[in-house]
C-alpha cells in the first residue's frame, strides 16, 4: 500500500504511515463467501424429529444421548433438534424417577 501523501510503500496492514505518519486509507477487501447453500434438504427430518420425541417417552436415555450428539453439531438446525431431544429426555426421565419414588414410598 503507497501513502497518498509522501508516495512511501507500507505494508497492507499499516493503519498510518511509517514515513510520514499520515494515517493510510484502508483497502479494499475481498468479501467473505456465503458457506455453500445447501439444496433445500432439511438436515433433520420432522419424522427423525418427532420419532426420537416419542422414542424418548419410552426410553428417556434415547434422547438424552442423541440430544448429545446433536447439539455437539455446528449446524443450528441440528442444535434445535438435539435441544429439543435433550429436554424431552431429561423431562421424561424426572418424570419417571418422581412417580417411582412416589410409588415406592407408599410401602413404608
């Protein structure tokens, strides 16, 4: 990069110039690229979505480690899911240890 005021060479990453000390207009720089459009496809399904919703009704575990597994992912749709999954799972599985808690202090 040259100094418009004394002609000088600086380097590109120069805020002011080392001759002269004029500050350096900054250049222009390339735009930073869009990460590549994907082709519409959903990276989770709504049935994966609602079938590990209802698998976890079952087995809370099921959604516990896929909620895991998922929210590890750096794409935010993946997140939600495994958000969602992870809730769900912990949900069902309080809600089981209260009512067996529940049920087994009845025998006192």
């Amino acid at each position: 990069m040259f100094c418009q005021k004394c002609g000088k060479e600086n380097l590109e990453e120069a805020g002011f110039c080392g001759f002269c000390g004029a500050p350096l207009a900054p250049t222009a720089r390339a735009p930073v690229s869009a990460p590549p459009a994907t082709s519409g496809a959903q990276p989770v399904s709504n049935g994966l979505t609602i079938g590990i919703c209802i698998a976890s009704l079952f087995i809370p575990l099921v959604g516990i480690i896929m909620g895991g597994i998922y929210m590890s992912d750096a794409n935010p749709a993946k997140k939600s899911a495994g958000k969602l999954w992870l809730i769900v799972g912990a949900a069902v599985m309080v809600f089981y240890c209260a009512l067996f808690s529940a049920g087994s202090l009845g025998n006192l």
